[in-house]
C-alpha cells in the first residue's frame, strides 16, 4: 500500500518589527559625521517580499568617495596606525558586544530589506557576524604569532565593496580583519541592501571607534567603481559576480593596489551510493534552498551515484514538497523572497533556458504571494554536463542532478566548470573524502555536511570563483605587509 506523506500546516509566526527603528533617510558615513551626498541624490531601498519602500538611501559619487578616502587616510595616518594594537582590539571587541545586543533588530532589518528569511539572519547571518568581530579582536594584539618571525605591518587604506547576499556578514568578513590589522576602511554595500551597513555605522558611532577609521558609501557600481579607482586606496577587497570581479581586476593591474576577490560559484555536491541518505538529502536542500539559493557557495549542481539516484530524487522531490516558501518574516519559511525584481528574471531567465535545452523540470506545488519576488524550488533533472543550466551560475533556489558511476567520472565532472568555490561530499567512507577533498578544485569541500562557516576557517575560491581568503588567520594576510 502507497504511504500517504502528511504535511502539517504551522500556524503562522511572523517576527514582530516594532522594536526596529529605521530613518526614512540615510545619508553617507564620512569621518564619523552623517553627511548628505554631494549629488544631493537618493535612492530606494524596497523591500522584496512586498514591494514596500523602506527607505531612502545616498548615492555617492567621485567626490563623496574622495571625502570618505581622505577621512580614512588621515584616521590612518594621525590615529590609527599610532594606537597600540591592544587598543585596537578593544574597539572591535566593542563593536562585537553591541551587535551582540541589538542582535534581533538586526536580524529583522536585514530580513526585511533582503528577503532572506528571519530564521537565517537570525541563526546564521547576525551571530556569524558578531563572531568575525570577536574573532579578529583576538587577533589584532597577536599579529607577531600569525606570521612568526616576519615584521608585519597594515597596507593603509582598505576600500570595500560587498554584494547583498550576505549584507551583514560580508560587511563584517571584510571590516573585523581590516581592523584588527590596523587598516582603515571605506565600504560600499550593495545598492539593494545598504540598511544593516548603515545600522553597523550608528554601531561604529556609539563604539566611540575614531572619526575616519570606517566610512560607509552607498550607492551603485560607479560608486563601487570610484574606490576602485581611487589613487590613495591600498587595497580592494571585493566580494560580487565574477564578471564585475574582472572588470576590477583590470582596473588595478599595474597599480601599487592588494586585492582580494570572492566571486562567483557553480559547487558540486557528489552523493555516493553508501551515504546516509536521508542527511544527505536534507544537506542537499540546505545547500540549494538555503538563502533562497542566492550563496556563492550554493550546491547548485547535486551529482548523484547511479545506484541511489532513484531514490535520492523521490526523496528529495518529498522533501520539497514539505518546504514553505513566503513571508520571510514568518519564523516557518523555508524560502524568503528573491533579493530583487532583477535577480528574480534572471533566475526565470535560466528555468527557461533548461526547458528549451531539454531538461526536465520538477517543482512542488505551492503558492506564491501575489506581491514580492518569489521562486518556487526547482530542480532539473536529464542535465547534458555542457548545458548552460549546469555550467552558469544562476543564483537562485535552482538545482540540476546529473547521474555518475565512478569516483574519477565525478571528480572529472565537478571539476568541470570555470569556477571553484565549494563541494560537498557524501559518504560514509573517510579515504574516499580524503581522495576527493584533495582531487576537487574548490576552496572548500565540506564532508557529510554542507554550508558551514566558522570565522576560524578560511573561505575563498579557485579559478574564476576568485582568489585569496576570507576567514581565520590566512584572513589576515590580505591585509598586511610582510617583510
Ligand atoms: P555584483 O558583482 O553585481 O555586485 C557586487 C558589488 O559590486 C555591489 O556592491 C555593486 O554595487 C558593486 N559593483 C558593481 N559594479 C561595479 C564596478 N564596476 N566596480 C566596482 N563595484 C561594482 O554582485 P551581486 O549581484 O551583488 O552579488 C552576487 C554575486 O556575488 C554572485 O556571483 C555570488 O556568487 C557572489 N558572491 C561571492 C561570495 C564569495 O565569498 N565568493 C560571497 C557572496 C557573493
């Protein structure tokens, strides 16, 4: 007899928004002053599960980049790089103590202006971030035990460009290590999620933290591109698309300029036939689905050995059925909102291009609010290895399976790609992840788990995915001078 799967319905939850205070204007973060942006020119910041304006944020252009360059070298030069690190160290500490505290209004901003669900900014996105800030406060004081031996000193003036996936956190990944290593920063957030950086600034402001040490620019890609180009930025520390990863690559070359790029991903996640199957399928869906697939570090291509794949995808497709996608502020969905109108036709763009190359498309019923942008869980199944579906990244909650028989075939799949970044691996035998862990060319691969970071660990690409690490203490090192 066929088992019936019984879905409960959960009463709704939704988190409450009334202890959040947000300006319905937001000006620039320049030397420790809230100033208007010399363009006299704003922006909309929506939110995209209901299409509501939050707030109105500056553009910066050329000369308000040039304010916030100058405020940082001057902090650098005049206070700064003086400070004994113990000192340092107590001012990042700080900014960690009073994240700590207003941990939930964050984690409700940075839901309502990225979609992401309230369960992932709560559990993942805030605590992470707090914790980079407490982990590199340890370090500033220590710098001669990271790098033994060798005089370490900081690069200067550090600008800062994050995408909006993580708003929060990559903000936090690239401000901590900047700091504990006694640079100073101007950082760009991304134009669709500026809120929780600005939030980090009135941090910043209360932390006492020197005028000029962090400066925070919004704005767009030019405004991106003015600290890029910048003559008196030391380093740029990138995290976005490979294609703009390019373009900034270019622009530094034959300049004095560090850079760090995290960029784009296409990971694999390999599921063997000895594998327990039911953590696997659900390391699958928090390794697609999670964050509504908008992860660099995204599994967005499962490889599935032959013998299980039967059962893997009725698993999986049971799963999916299971998960809420809707009102990211409800403490039960699984998958928010896409982060924005653009983002959501660019993922409808590539379900398209998989039904036209001949794939064959799987997703669960569900309904999706009539307002905002939502996509419900695909998965593609039939995936030639050269389809565009299997080779682009898409960003979105999209998963192709394709089926292997042999540990050399997968390896020679995974590896098949331009990028780099993460894998995942499945398996109840230790020699064989060692045997992948060394063949895969990802600067992650993660065993009988997926999507786990600690600020211990380092975190960075191959490839196009990028170069250099983000993360523990090869973090640091993209940050200062060794001699
Ligand atoms: P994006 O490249 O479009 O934008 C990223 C940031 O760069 C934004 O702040 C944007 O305003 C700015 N920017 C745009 N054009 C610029 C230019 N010419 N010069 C300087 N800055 C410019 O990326 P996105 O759509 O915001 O983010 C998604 C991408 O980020 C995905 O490809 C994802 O894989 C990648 N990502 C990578 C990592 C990682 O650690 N490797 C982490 C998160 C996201």
């Amino acid at each position: 007899m066929a088992q019936e799967q019984t879905t409960w319905e959960y009463a709704p939850s939704p988190e409450g928004t009334g202890h959040i205070k947000l300006n319905k204007k937001y000006n620039l973060f320049i030397d420790g002053k809230w100033v208007a942006p010399s363009s006299k020119k704003y922006f909309e910041t929506i939110n995209p599960a209901t299409e509501e304006v939050l707030a109105e944020i500056a553009y910066a252009n050329e000369k308000d980049v040039d304010l916030a360059v100058k405020a940082a070298r001057k902090a650098y030069t005049n206070v700064w790089s003086k400070m004994p690190a113990s000192e340092r160290a107590k001012y990042i500490y700080r900014i960690a103590r009073l994240m700590q505290e207003r941990a939930r209004e964050f984690a409700v901003i940075e839901s309502l202006d990225a979609g992401k669900t309230i369960r992932e900014s709560r559990d993942i996105d805030v605590p992470l971030a707090c914790n980079h800030f407490f982990y590199y406060a340890g370090w500033a004081d220590k710098l001669e035990y990271a790098f033994p031996n060798r005089k370490v000193e900081a690069l200067g003036v550090a600008g800062q460009i994050i995408p909006w996936n993580f708003p929060l956190l990559m903000a936090a990944w690239k401000i901590a290590p900047a700091l504990a290593t006694g640079n100073t920063v101007v950082l760009k957030p991304s134009e669709t999620t500026s809120l929780t950086a600005l939030k980090l600034a009135e941090i910043i402001e209360e932390a006492g933290l020197p005028h000029g040490v962090v400066n925070i620019v919004t704005g767009y890609g030019d405004t991106g591109a003015a600290i890029v180009n910048h003559a008196d930025v030391n380093k740029i520390a990138f995290t976005g698309s490979t294609a703009v990863g390019k373009i900034i690559q270019k622009a530094i070359a034959g300049t004095h300029k560090k850079a760090t790029l995290e960029l784009g991903g296409k990971s694999a996640n390999i599921i063997f036939e000895d594998a327990p199957i039911d953590q696997a399928v659900e390391g699958i869906i928090n390794g697609i689905f999670f964050n509504q697939g908008h992860v660099c570090c995204a599994g967005s291509r499962l490889f599935v050995q032959e013998g299980i794949a039967e059962k893997v995808i009725r698993k999986l497709k049971q799963r999916m059925e299971s998960l809420y996608v809707g009102n990211p502020m409800d403490k039960n969905t699984d998958i928010g909102a896409i982060n924005s109108k653009k983002q959501l036709e660019t993922i409808n763009k590539y379900i398209h291009i998989g039904l036209k190359e001949g794939a064959e498309m799987y997703q669960p019923a569900c309904d999706l609010p009539s307002k905002g942008y939502y996509c419900a869980p695909t998965l593609f199944l039939n995936v030639a290895q050269s389809s565009i579906i299997a080779q682009e990244e898409i960003f979105g909650p999209v998963l192709t399976i394709q089926t292997f028989r042999t540990v050399d075939e997968v390896i020679q799949k995974a590896n098949n790609s331009p990028y780099g970044l993460a894998a995942g691996v499945w398996t109840d035998k230790g020699s064989r992840i060692f045997n992948l862990t060394t063949k895969l060319k990802a600067g992650v691969v993660w065993a009988n788990t997926y999507n786990k970071f600690d600020p211990t660990s380092p975190f960075g690409g191959y490839k196009e995915s990028g170069f250099g690490r983000e993360g523990g203490v090869h973090g640091l090192s993209g940050y200062v001078k060794l001699s």
